[in-house]
C-alpha cells in the first residue's frame, strides 16, 4: 500500500475499534487507536502470513503484548478477511471469539494469551528461539508492546535474553502514547530514555513517529535488515489519535467513546477496505524431529542399608532429581521435538544429563525465571515439548506465566527440584513449600510427586504425552528404590505399598515421606498395629478410587507432605471426597512451622513429618498410646 492508503487504513482501524468497543459498551479503544497506523503498516508491508493455514511453518508470528488493545487487533482481522463485520461487533459478547484479551483457545491466529502485561516480549523471545536454533526457518517475530508494561521486571528479563541471543528474527514495537490507566507513564513521550534501555542490551532501536506511515515503513524495513541484534522500534503516539475529544487526554483507559457516532464522523466513517496480506515464503521441512525407541534408564530394587553410596551402588539409593535428568536425556533421545530449558541450575536440576546429550536443544535462560517459562511457552507454540527446570522454590516467581500459560492451553512441562524441608541445610529461602498447592490450583494442571528413580523416570516419560500444564516435583537427597523398572504408573492413580484385611488407618504419603511412611508401618506392624500405606504419586489428579476404597476398609486417612499445610496433599485427599459421600476421618502431618537450617532427617523431625511422628500419630488414632 502507498501513503494515502496505509493512512486510510489506519483510519479504518481506529474506526473499527470504535465500534466495537460501543457494541460492547467496555473495551480500551483509545490503547487500539494509538497503534493504529503501526497495525496497518505491518499487516498491508511487512507481515507475511497465510490466515487460512495459521500452522504454516513460515508464518510470521505477531503477537500483541497490549492485550488490551484486542479491538485494534480484532479490526485488522476483519481488515484481512479473516472474520466479518458481524463478528466483529461481537466483542466481548457471550459466545463470542472475540473476548476482551485475545487467547488462541478461541481464534487460531493468536499465538499466545496476553492482557497481563510484560508477557508478550518474553513469550515472542521464545518463539524467535525456537525460529532461530529450533526450527532454522526463517519467519520473523513482531510484538506490539504498549508503555506501560516497560515498567514490568520481565520485559527486561526478554530484553537481555534476546540481545544475548542475537534475536535478530525479532521486532519490539512499543507504542510510547505516554498515558497509562491512570495517569502518565514514567517516561511519558521520551523515546530517548527507552532507546538507552533497550541498546544497553544490545539491541538496535529505531525512534519514529508513530502516526507517520512512511516513517514507520521504513522503520520496518530497517528492522528486516539488521543483522545479529533483535530490533525495538520506539514509537511516539497519541492515546485516542484522531478524535479530538479523547486524544491524549486522561481518564479514558478502558473506556468506549463517549460518543462513538460522532468520533467516527470525525475519522472520516466507515470504510471496508481489504488488506491482501502478504503470503509466507515458500518453504521446505528445514528440520527433521526423529523419533526413536524410548530407553528409559533402570534401577533395581535394593535395601537402603547396604552399598557404597561412593561408588554408586544402586542399593543406597537414588535421588530423583538424577533420575529426572537421566529419564529427560533418554527421552531427548527417543522425541527429537523435547527440549530442555534450565534457570541455571542445571548441576542441580540435572538438566545437565540433557545438555550433555543434546546441545542443540538444550536452552539456558540463566536467574530469570519468568523468561525461563515464556520461552517454554513460546517454543510450545511452534510445537516443541518443552521441559524447564529450576528450584521448586523459585517457580513462584513465574506463577502470573504458568497462569496465563494455561489460559493460552499451552502445553508445558516444568519441574521442581530442591522441594521440602528435606533439602536440609541450605534454610527455607530453598525450600520448595508452596509449589503442590500452587501448581493443584492451575486450570488443567497435571502435580506428579515420585519417591523413587523408576517411578521418576516414568513420570517423566508420561508428561510428554499429557495436555496443559504438567509439574513434576523432584527432590534433593538419596531416596530408597522401591519399585521394579518394569513397573507402570498411570497419571492419575496411586500404588499400595502396604495392605491387609485388619488395617486400622491409612498413611497417604508422596515422595519423602513415603520412605517416612513405610518405616512407621513396619514399626507399628512389630507392634500390632497394621496399617496401609498409599503412595499418592498422582497428586493432580487424584485417584478417588483407592482413597474411598482405603476410607471405607480403613476408617481414617493420615496424609503426611514435605509441604505446607495449605493445598498440598492433604487438600489433595480431601478433593477425592467432593462428591457428597460422608467425610472419612483424616488428620494432617504437614509443614506448620518456619524451617531453619539442619540435616534432613532433623528438619523431618522437626517439621512432624518423620517416621517417628507418622507412627505415634497413628498410635494416637487408634487409641494405642500409652501414658507412662
């Protein structure tokens, strides 16, 4: 398109997102027509996408960081014929595909679900990753990002990431209009104080008047043609431009116009024109994701008590953290499509298993842990099967990524290692005590818990094949191996490790403490005491099934969890007891107090979750204990 007609069809944007904001009497149309004539520019010049195939694998990939702005993006959809007028004026109406933040639940053309602002850089930074070093094609990434998120910590985490990619496959367009929702930005129209930012990460920058078409073309155009550094285009806007009784003016953020019949007067009225945007390139399968026999790593049953744990004699145990990394390589080996990313504690995690094996799809993302899961999300978007590791702990930084994640139906895998007051020593800034009950309460999450090396290895396996968002929880120390290799463990289902006609109560244990759990059976069975034992792997989803079968033959439930008393596993328990069935009996071991520093069978102690604690609890239930 020439000058005359891009700026006509900025107008129609404007227009359009006027519109659909009084059809739905809500909406942020005064976001929408600040970046109107960057929107049009992109979709008429620069963008190449096919909107019938939004799978190609040349596809541009756009992403709108200003959620909010959906109308401005909805309006560009009708521009390229990709939904009709009718649709259009159907923002934010029950039913609809046009919901007041974008999510590609609804629309295919959407790549990722934005309206928390500072996600849309991140995510485009992992969807360039898996453009550039991934896939080797060459389809280019565009986020439009508004002023106010710069504020946001995880816009700079993208930021260094990128320019220490060398992202050059990826655009920033910040709309610099200079109004947030409720007043100014902090740097209002000073693209300078932005340029300095981005440059000081190494990025290319270009400064623009936002409402001048052919300055912004050739922005574009520059952006295409620098070499080795992702690009940000800077560029100044007026929030509401084009209609006198709202641009730039305060007050206005999410607001329709006050008088929408007269605003589109003044922008010159309806129009209908059509944008034939550009096709992708042709293109050729440029990678190939072999598929191989899997080889999982196996471990043989053996007695904790005996072998040299210096020599690694499987019958000291195994931690699952290794058995983790180790069942990720094999799976590496096995699924071309599987990578690996870590928060630079992969001798921890043991990602480093992976890094080792396979360099070419193993991804570092350093302290940053929201990058860490944006670019999990971006590289599922482009159809990867992403597993990101860091500390359990330190997943709570992502938490605000791992929820819009699941609103995007992304699906992830990410695991949790160092959970527990049984790390021990290193104190409760370590210490994963927060995670099951974040992770239980994701929409769609899988929460796996394993004890030992094959159950892990298993788990791990599994969560490739499973929808959403999937947590693995792993842990630090040496952990007995009770399993066989050959034995399976559904999602979803649990294993009774202790069980006889005469039980008098039930232990629910998961990871650690089912270890803890197991020692207290044995030492109550000497006393005659039996009791069943349940090793509840599958935190989300429970098995109902077992747990109503053990409360019904059993009596009572004692969970124990190396977890806060809050959403873990006994919240987990109870959830298999929601459907109007009588509430058996349970009492709850978990985490009640602040850990210090100590060894992890004193921390264990300490917290009440031991072996000790589980059997006089148990003995306390049954009515066994003796008072001397």
């Amino acid at each position: 398109m020439d000058t005359a007609e891009l700026t006509e069809l900025g107008q129609q944007l404007r227009v359009d997102g006027v519109r659909a904001s009084a059809a739905a009497g809500s909406g942020h149309p005064t976001s929408s027509m600040s970046a109107a004539d960057l929107m049009a520019v992109l979709l008429a010049n620069h963008l190449r996408y096919d909107f019938d195939r939004p799978a190609h694998p040349a596809n541009d990939r756009f992403v709108l960081s200003k959620g909010h702005a959906s109308p401005l993006l909805y309006a560009a959809y009708k521009a390229a014929g990709a939904i009709d007028d009718d649709e259009l004026l159907s923002f934010r109406q029950l039913g609809s595909r046009l919901e007041g933040h974008p999510t590609p639940r609804r629309l295919p053309w959407v790549e990722t679900a934005t309206g928390s602002l500072g996600q849309g850089l991140p995510v485009g930074v992992g969807i360039a990753l898996a453009g550039k070093r991934l896939g080797h094609s060459e389809y280019r990434v565009w986020v439009l990002c508004g002023d106010s998120e710069m504020a946001e910590g995880s816009v700079w985490e993208a930021a260094e990431h990128a320019g220490h990619e060398h992202l050059d496959n990826l655009t920033v367009i910040v709309d610099v209009n200079r109004l947030g929702q409720r007043g100014p930005t902090r740097h209002g129209h000073d693209l300078d104080a932005y340029a300095r930012r981005f440059q000081a990460f190494d990025w290319h920058t270009v400064e623009v008047d936002g409402h001048d078409v052919d300055a912004v073309d050739r922005a574009y155009g520059e952006a295409l043609s620098t070499r080795g550094q992702p690009t940000a285009i800077l560029a100044r806007t007026l929030k509401g431009k084009g209609v006198e009784a709202v641009q730039d003016r305060e007050g206005l953020h999410g607001k329709p116009l006050p008088d929408a019949d007269e605003a589109i007067a003044e922008l010159g009225g309806i129009r209908d024109l059509r944008v034939r945007v550009h096709e992708p390139p042709a293109t050729r399968m440029l990678h190939s994701v072999p598929t191989g026999r899997l080889d999982l790593p196996r471990w043989e049953k053996g007695d904790p008590e005996k072998g040299d744990p210096e020599k690694g004699d499987p019958e000291k145990g195994v931690a699952t953290r290794d058995a983790f990394g180790q069942a990720l390589a094999a799976l590496g080996t096995a699924r071309g499509d599987v990578v690996a990313l870590d928060g630079e504690v992969g001798d921890s995690t043991r990602t480093e298993f992976f890094a080792k094996e396979h360099p070419d799809r193993f991804f570092e993302c350093y302290i940053a842990e929201q990058q860490l899961v944006a670019s999990a999300v971006g590289m599922a978007t482009r159809g990867w099967v992403p597993y990101a590791s860091t500390f359990a702990a330190f997943l709570t930084r992502a938490h605000d990524f791992v929820r819009m994640a699941s609103i995007s139906g992304a699906g992830i895998n990410l695991v949790g290692s160092h959970a527990g007051v049984a790390i021990g020593q290193d104190g409760p800034s370590q210490m994963g005590l927060e995670d099951l009950a974040m992770f239980r309460a994701v929409h769609g999450s899988t929460v796996l818990y394993p004890c030992d090396a094959n159950q892990t290895a298993r788990l791990v396996a599994a969560m490739a094949g499973l929808d959403g968002i999937r947590y693995l929880r792993t842990s630090r120390g040496e952990s007995p191996v009770i399993y066989g290799p050959d034995e399976e463990f559904p999602v979803g289902g649990s294993k009774v490790l202790r069980s006889s006609g005469g039980d008098r109560l039930t232990v629910v244990a998961a990871g650690v403490t089912v270890h803890e759990a197991l020692k207290a059976a044995d030492a109550l069975a000497a006393d005659g005491v039996p009791v069943r034992v349940i090793d509840l792997y599958s935190v989300k989803p429970v098995d109902r099934a077992t747990l109503r079968r053990a409360a019904e033959e059993t009596g009572c439930l004692l969970t124990v969890e190396d977890h806060h008393e809050e959403g873990g596993l006994g919240d987990a328990v109870l959830d298999a007891f929601t459907d109007g069935r009588p509430v058996p009996r349970l009492v709850r071991l978990a985490v009640r107090m602040m850990p210090g520093s100590a060894t992890p069978g004193e921390q264990l102690r300490a917290a009440g979750i031991d072996a000790d604690a589980i059997a006089a609890s148990a003995r306390l239930l049954v009515e066994t204990a003796v008072v001397r």
